[in-house]
C-alpha cells in the first residue's frame, strides 16, 4: 500500500509538471520576442574562444572526434538517452518510498533548474547558439564548417541538424510547436544531469563521480553538436550547484519516511518488503 500510494501521489506531481512544463515553453517561445532578437550571440562566442585559448572549443573537439560514428553515438545519447535519464530519475524520486527524504527538495531544485537556468538567465543573456550564430549574427563562417560536418546526419532519425532547422522553421514563422522556443545560455542539458550527479553523490560516491563524468560528456556534447556555446555549460553547472546548497540548506532531508521503513521492518518485515 505505501508503494502504491506512492506511485498515486508521485503520478500527480508529475501531471502537475506538464502544466509547469507547458508554462516554460510559452515563456522560451517568447523571449526573442521581448529582446528583439538574439543580441548576446557574439559576446557569448568571443568570451568562449577567449576561455579557449582563442580557438572556438568546437574546433578542439573535431580535432579528435570529427568522425560520423562519433557523431551519431553524441547525437543518440543528447537527443534519446539524456532524455531517459533524466526524466527516469524524475519519475523515479516522485513515486518511489526508496528517496522519499528528499522528494520535496529534488522536486524543488528540478522545478529551480528550469526557471532560473531555462528562463531567467536565458531572458537575461539571450543567445540562439552557434547551430543559428550564422542567421542572427550575419556571420555564416565561424561555425560553418561544424554545421557542415553535422549536415552528414541530417537524413538520420536522431539528427541535430535537422532539429536545429526545425526550430529555426518555427521561429521564423513565429510558430510554436513540440519543444519549440530557441535559447542557448545557459544549458538546461547540462543542469539537470548536474543535479541528478548532485543527487546521486548523495546515496553512493561512486555512481556519484561517474554521474559527474557524465556532466562533463553532455557539456561537450553540447558544444559538439553546435546547440551551445561552452560557457553555456559552465554557468549552468555552477548556477546548479548554487540552487542545490540553497535547497540543502532551506529544505533538509526528511527523516520521517526512513523511520517509517525503520518501524515497519521491525514490526513486519513482509511490509517493509512490499513498500519497496
């Protein structure tokens, strides 16, 4: 009965989150709207080669990794296995007794990544990202031959490309649709993988360090496939880190589902079995 009420209760947040969810794609819809444009692009491209050894950090990574096999495994993990992922932990902390202590606060920080890293900053700093520096820039060259390289998937089912055109087909028509709305900085990508390995660190190091390794593959991916600057992933990250002490302090883990576990396994270990 604990699992299913669980289950029952953790099904409703998550129902709550698509309104919450729909309420965030109206609002990046209508960013480029309210700043007239995309009118970070070239400081946000100059301080990454400027972080970069003067080398946009794109080029760093083709130098090893400008390869299709490469490039289709990047393009399947961004755009499939992130999504499993991260949107598995979510269902997973909202219906499971097993994280019970901290539901409310790893809602709390999901629900914190996506305004401030998803609206907020992005409203404040709006870029559209190297994938379109070229259309609101002027400026067709300095990413031109990463987006050339990333054309050769464009016929395949999990291609960045052929995403990055459906969204620029949107934007111009001043449409929306599914997972419509353009915004590079910072990467909502890179947040919520930092806060699931922020998480996960919680209940065991090793799955912890390996979750942050994971940080830093999507970060680079990120860049790879032309949606973000790198300091996009950067920022997010700390910006992440900061609303998880923040949550750590304001809302503590609750102790009270453990000692009910703690309770029922005492007086009838069948119970605590069937909670799980």
């Amino acid at each position: 009965m604990t699992r299913l009420a669980y289950a029952f209760s953790g099904l409703s947040l998550l129902m709550a989150l698509m309104i919450f969810q729909g309420t965030f794609t109206s609002v990046k819809n209508g960013m480029p709207v309210w700043q007239d444009g995309f009118p970070f692009d070239v400081a946000q491209a100059n301080i990454d080669a400027f972080l970069h050894f003067g080398t946009d950090p794109w080029r760093w990574l083709y130098a090893v990794a400008e390869n299709d096999s490469i490039r289709a495994a990047i393009e399947w993990n961004y755009n499939v296995f992130w999504f499993l992922l991260n949107f598995g932990a979510l269902f997973f902390v909202a219906t499971s007794p097993m994280v019970a202590s901290v539901r409310t606060r790893y809602l709390a920080c999901f629900m914190a990544v996506w305004i401030v890293v998803g609206n907020v900053l992005a409203a404040l700093f709006l870029s559209a990202g190297p994938a379109f520096y070229g259309s609101v820039t002027g400026d067709v060259a300095r990413f031109g031959e990463q987006l050339a390289f990333l054309a050769h998937g464009a016929a395949s089912r999990n291609s960045a490309v052929s995403y990055q055109q459906y969204l620029w087909t949107l934007h111009e028509a001043r449409q929306t649709g599914f997972g419509s709305g353009i915004s590079a900085f910072p990467s909502v990508h890179v947040g919520l993988a930092m806060l699931n390995a922020l998480f996960l660190r919680e209940f065991n190091r090793y799955l912890g360090a390996l979750a942050f390794v994971y940080v830093a593959f999507v970060a680079a991916s990120s860049v790879y496939l032309a949606w973000h600057y790198a300091i996009d992933g950067y920022v997010s990250a700390i910006v992440t880190l900061i609303v998880y002490v923040v949550a750590r302090k304001l809302i503590p883990a609750d102790s009270r589902p453990v000692a009910a576990m703690q309770t029922a396994t005492v007086n009838r270990p069948e119970a605590a079995v069937a909670a799980f």
